[in-house]
C-alpha cells in the first residue's frame, strides 16, 4: 500500500534520515520505532505528503472511493493531540469530513458520523464537547473522525501517548479491531514498547547515528533473536552504558 524509494528526509538542507527504503502491505499495523530525535514524526508527515522530501519518493497505492469527490485525501490522520475542534461537539468534528469531501445530506452525514462514534466505543456522546471527555475518549473520537470517509488507510501518531495503562490497551483493541474486522491498514509512529508487542505486524527502527533503518520486521524477532546490539538496547531498555 506504500512504497517508500530511497527518502532522504530533514529540514533546512540538513538530513535527519537518509535513502529509506521500505514499504507498508495492506492490512498490517506497521510502526516507526526509533529513539528521540531520529524523526519519526517527520517520517510521517513526508509518507501523508505534509513535508515534500531531499531526496527519493514516497508512493501510495490505495483503493479509490466512488462515493467522495475528487481530491479527497485517500487516508485518515489521527495527529497526537488529537486536533479536535473545541467548539465543536463530537458528532459535529467527525462530521466535518463527511460534509467537506462527501455530498451527502444533512441527515446522512450524521448517522454517518454517529456510526463512526459508536464504532469506537463512543455511542452516546455525540453532543459532548472535547472538554467533557476523558484523554483516552478524545484520541477514540479523533480515530472516529478519521474513520469518517471510510478509508483503507490510516496514519497515527502517537495514539497511546498520556493515556492511563487501561485506556491504552483499549485503543489497542481498537487498532487491532480495526485491522481484523475492516481491513484497515495502520501506520503508526509510537514509542510505547507494551503497545508495539501487542498491535505490531511489522515495524522499521530508526537510528540518529547512522541515519538510516537498522532493523525491520516482527518486533517480537526483533526483541528475542536480533544480533545488532543498539536493536537489543531500545528493546530492553538499555542505555548505551548499561
């Protein structure tokens, strides 16, 4: 579903990470593993088109909708905050896309908007504002609203970050519902090792010093069986020293 060529990504001509080369296959969760500063969060924002890269290129392969106009983004994005609309209720947030990309009525648009909600545990809170609800429902209802136009594809940066350990492990499920039941595949940039070894199909780790991918599969391979000790440090924890 995207194949990344060679990418040389970075800012202000100075390259973070150098000839990427790597590429996400449908109906997987695949994430961006790597420490702080290796650009993980950079890596995402060129694979969505939001940075234009130094070098190489990114393509995406992802089935088209009749049922949107032209144009329409073929993915959804969950940013790490979430970017809800604090003035708007939920039903009115995931409903924007809807009234943005689709021609819908109305009507259509929110119970198209509510089914999103109850789909990730939120039925029920459809006139709630962002402020009345817990960290853990907002980054549900931010992943409603990327599901708004019923995409194949979706991008998520840092799901579980803030959230209590049970709260997590909801949105877990949910990613891994997602996967299982609608087919959905999911790019996600996280740190969360517990999160990683749960939800997983296959990831990429980064590394600041040699700017590149020093490893690339099953995390759990990764975690039990790779040679490469600076794998071994980030997995279990390590520092460099220890």
């Amino acid at each position: 579903m995207i194949r990344v060529r060679s990418l040389t990504i970075g800012y202000g001509g100075k390259a973070l990470m150098e000839k990427l080369d790597f590429e996400v296959r449908a109906g997987e969760v695949f994430v961006i593993l790597g420490g702080s500063g290796t650009g993980k969060s950079t890596l995402m924002r060129h694979l969505i088109g939001l940075q234009l890269p130094m070098e190489g290129q990114v393509e995406l392969d992802v089935p088209a909708r009749d049922e949107v106009r032209e144009g329409t983004p073929p993915f959804g994005i969950m940013f790490q905050a979430g970017a809800l609309f604090s003035s708007m209720t939920l039903l009115q947030n995931v409903s924007l896309p809807l009234r943005t990309w689709t021609d819908l009525d109305p009507n259509s648009v929110e119970v198209v908007a509510s089914a999103r909600l109850r789909l990730v545990g939120l039925g029920g809170f459809d006139h709630h504002l962002p402020s009345e609800i817990s960290g853990g429902m907002r980054k549900r209802a931010a992943i409603a609203r990327a599901l708004a136009l019923d995409p194949k594809l979706l991008f998520l940066d840092e799901p579980s970050a803030g959230l209590d350990p049970i709260s997590a492990v909801e949105l877990d499920d949910l990613i891994t519902m997602m996967r299982d039941d609608l087919g959905v595949t999911s790019v996600i940039v996280t740190h969360e090792l517990e999160s990683i070894f749960r939800i997983a199909d296959r990831c990429i780790l980064l590394d600041r010093d040699t700017r590149g991918i020093i490893a690339s599969g099953d995390p759990r391979r990764l975690r039990d069986s790779d040679p490469d000790v600076r794998v071994q440090r980030f997995f279990k924890r390590q520092p460099e020293n220890g």
